[in-house]
C-alpha cells in the first residue's frame, strides 16, 4: 500500500476536492471522480447528504469528511491501481500509470505504456511487440522486465531506461490532448493543467 500512498498523493494534488465545470466532459466531480463516469460509485451518496446538509460550505465538508476520503481511496486502489497492476513496476512507472489512468481512463494509461515498451524494443532485439490492447497482462509485464532487464548494458542504466519510458508515455499522452483539442477548442482552457501532470 505504500507504492499506492505516493501515487494517490501525487495524483491527488491535480484532482482538487469538488469540480461542476460545464465545460468538463466528466462534468461533475468530486476528487476526480466523474458521477457521468462513475454514477454507481457509493461515494455520491455521502456527496449528496452532504450537499443538502452543508449547502453555503459544502466543499469545505467534502474536503474533511474521513469517511468519504476513505471512499475516494478505496475507489482509487481498486479501480485504478489494483486493474493497472502497478505493484509490479518501478515507483515511477506506477505513479505515471495511475495518474494516466486516473486522467485518462485505465484503458489509455495501459494503452501508452504498450506503445512506449514497443517504441523501446529496438525494432523487436530485445522482445517482441505486443498488441496495444490496453489490457496488463503477462505479455506487457514481461516486456518491461526484458526491458528494465537492458540495464546490463553499457549504454544505460535503470533511470535513463525510466526516464524514457516516461518520456514516450507522456509523448502519446499529450498527442491525445492535442487531438483532444484541435477537435474541441474550448477544451484548450484545461491544456495548462494536462500538461503539468505530464
């Protein structure tokens, strides 16, 4: 649990306590979780107790209630960290991998980690591609231990191969922002924040 504790600390310095933005396509959110996204989540009937309870400092409440910060981790670790499987990589990677997930969907954080480990393979010398289903399977933990295995080499060592891996990971993140918004400008107001947590 501590891997988990420094990613959802890092994570959750970007999320912020509560969030109703029209303009946001997660619309509203509390501690980044989507109620469009995530409508079935049993934090939202803490968050409307407390809404109809505390109106005038309702986000104050949000922000010291320990049961509903237990509900927000708990989500977190089971949606996000558990199904990422980021027990099994280097602190960095997982902290980079939860908070994609946590951005971005699971589905593309796992997406772009695939897509980094083939870009590093050196055209398939040091382990085969694998198809970019955004699925952590054997496949994709076995390409990056063959991958952090590399280290032997002269050439690099085990943070330069973090460092590029991150590097390739954040590149197809912020493609898909770039995508993001060329096809819907009002979106651009949120490129500061998206690029930070890159």
């Amino acid at each position: 649990m501590e891997k988990f504790r420094i990613a959802y600390q890092l994570t959750s310095a970007f999320e912020g306590i509560y969030s109703n933005d029209p303009d946001d396509r997660g619309k509203e959110t509390v501690r980044g979780i989507s109620r469009k996204v995530w409508p079935a989540w049993e934090g939202w009937k803490l968050v409307d107790a407390i809404k109809k309870q505390h109106p005038q400092t309702f986000v104050y409440e949000l922000a010291i209630n320990a049961g509903l910060t237990a509900l927000v981790e708990q989500f977190y670790y089971e949606n996000y960290w558990l199904r990422l499987s980021c027990d099994d990589f280097d602190q960095e990677i997982a902290n980079e991998l939860f908070d994609t997930g946590v951005n971005m969907g699971g589905l593309m954080a796992a997406t772009y980690f695939q897509q980094a480990l083939n870009k590093l393979n050196r055209n398939q010398k040091d382990y085969p591609d694998m198809i970019t289903d955004g699925q952590i399977g054997y496949l994709t933990k076995n390409a990056y231990r063959q991958y952090m295995s590399t280290s032997r080499f002269a050439s690099r060592n085990h943070k330069q191969l973090i460092n590029w891996l991150l590097k390739w990971m954040n590149y197809y993140q912020l493609r898909k922002y770039d995508l993001i918004t060329e096809h819907d400008h009002a979106q651009e107001k949120y490129v500061p924040g998206w690029t930070e947590r890159t």
